[in-house]
C-alpha cells in the first residue's frame, strides 16, 4: 500500500532560542584586557524537550558529543523537559534567575517570553545572509513585533497516522475526510479476547489538558475551517470559536469518547506519551500526531515498522 503524504498543517515549531544575557559580551573584562585562557572551558547548558523523548534524545545528545570532540573546549549540558512542562520550567527559572544558556521555544509562547525580557532578537546575531535559507512565513511565525525570537530547525506536520496492516485486513483505505475516519474507528473497535468488552480501539485520543491535547484539538478545529485567533479585513482581531462550524467540531470531537466509545477509557489523561504507547501496544488502530511519534512507536515495538501509514485529514 502507498505511504500518503502527511498533511500540512503546521502544529509546531521546535526551536532554540538563545538568552538575551548569553547574547551579550562581558564589558567590565573588554575594560579591563583580560584574557581568556586557551585552556579555558565554556559551559553551555540547554534546555532541550528532545532529551525526554526516543529516540530525540540519544540523537541530539550524539551530536553534542560530535560537536564537544571537535571543540573540546566546549562543554554542552543538557536538562531535559517534558514538552507539556515547558512553559512552567521556563517561567520557574526565568523568576529564580537560573535560566540555561539556550532553551526551546514555540510560537505560542514566544510573546510572553518576549514580555519576560529573557529572549534575544537573533536578527542581528545571525544576518540577513543566513536568514534568507529559511522560509519568510517560518521567519515570521518565529518574530515578535518584526524581532527573531528564535531560530526554527524543525516544521513538523500533523497529520492522521494509522496502522496500514490493519485497515488492509479490513478493507479499509486511508480515510478522505472525518466521516471515512468515524466508519474506520467504529469496524477497528473490537473486543478480541471475548469477554466482551472492547480491548482494541479506532482512535487514540490526546486528551490532556495541556499543549498535547490542545495542540490536536485545534488542529480538528482548523480543519472546520475555525480559527482559535485571527484578523478580519479591518485589521481587528476576531474568533471563530461561536460559529456553526467551530460547535460542529466541539460535537465531533466529544462524540467520539462518549456517543460512539471508539477510543480508550481514561481520555483526559492520554497524553502523547500514552498514546504513542498505545499505539506500539496494539491497542489503537490511529492518532493524530507529528513526524516524530513514528520513530517513538517503532522504537518501542520494532515490529511496526513499514506498517504506519499517514493521511492528510479534513472535515469533507
């Protein structure tokens, strides 16, 4: 079965953004000629949400070791952060004065850090030159007020991911649109030990209530054609959340746990992790997710691989 290209909405930018105070010279030693010494270790410590995933984490912490052999008097420590912990671990340490030298940004939280004081304008720092490898609609979702906020290395997509084996077996085809994804859920619910109750689902939802669950729930939002924040012709910032269309999401959404009981008991609290884990289980036939949930899922049971498939997903 062809592999389908995952959809193009962009559910979030994973990005490192440096600290004003690192982007800043030491003045009092420029005064007073001070040297550096060539034996001298700098320590640059990042926060990084990578470090708590697989296999992210073991990835990037290959190439700072790549990176530190080359430059051996470099040293790069890393502390790992959940990504739904973030905001708070930022805020925390940005208030005890203990913020790493790098951390990852989103764009949703890319204003209030700003507010904060605690963000570069990487314009300057890096150059136009440098700039212009980037996409201008990632260069502008990643400023502030026209200021570089942080440096985006990473679009991922969100698309419907789902178990190619199983909808084979079925007959099923990857689903066009929500009502092709409600017949798939519903035929992949199955009770298959017998005892009468379902131990197999359709759908493996995120529930959570933090950036993994909202992040996807927007996501089914915007393919209503709903937008959570945006600009009518007259420059005034409007939602769309009171239309027709956004209560028709609201409906879908819900009716999924509690009308038609195609996915897991226990919604509110599956997060990604639990989700990706449920997948790897055999227990959900799809979920909703970026690229970077196919290498978890593999890494957890080796025997998936080249049976997750992806679809673009919308409303019709």
């Amino acid at each position: 079965m062809k592999v389908h290209k995952a959809g193009s909405w962009i559910s979030l930018l994973v990005v490192m953004t440096m600290l004003l105070a690192a982007c800043g010279t030491n003045k009092d030693s420029a005064k007073n000629g001070e040297k550096e010494s060539a034996t001298k270790t700098t320590t640059i410590k990042i926060m990084s949400v990578s470090q708590t995933e697989n296999p992210d984490g073991p990835a990037e912490k290959e190439m700072a070791d790549r990176y530190m052999k080359l430059h051996p008097e470099v040293k790069i420590e890393f502390i790992g952060v959940p990504m739904n912990d973030l905001y708070k671990k930022i805020t925390a340490m940005a208030t005890s004065g203990d913020l790493p030298d790098a951390f990852t940004m989103t764009p949703q939280f890319a204003r209030t850090a700003n507010g904060m004081g605690i963000t570069a304008d990487l314009t300057q720092l890096l150059g136009a030159e440098y700039l212009k490898e980037f996409y201008p609609n990632i260069i502008e979702e990643s400023s502030v007020d026209g200021k570089l906020q942080f440096l985006p290395w990473n679009a991922a997509p969100m698309a419907l991911v789902y178990r190619g084996d199983w909808f084979e077996q079925e007959g099923l085809k990857g689903p066009e649109n929500w009502d092709e994804f409600l017949e798939a859920a519903k035929k992949l619910t199955k009770d298959t030990d017998g005892d009468g109750k379902a131990d197999q689902w359709g759908f493996g939802m995120i529930g959570t209530r933090n950036g993994s669950g909202a992040d996807r729930f927007i996501a089914i939002m915007r393919s209503y054609g709903v937008e959570e924040l945006r600009k009518d012709e007259s420059g005034k910032w409007v939602s769309d959340l009171a239309t027709p269309e956004a209560k028709e999401a609201f409906q879908f959404f819900v009716d999924l746990n509690n009308k038609y009981g195609v996915v897991p008991p226990g919604v509110t609290e599956t997060g990604f992790p639990e989700a990706a884990s449920l997948m790897a289980t055999g227990k959900v036939a799809m979920m909703l997710t970026g690229p970077n949930a196919l290498g978890n899922i593999v890494s957890q049971n080796p025997e998936l691989k080249g049976k997750l498939y992806s679809v673009r997903f919308r409303r019709k």
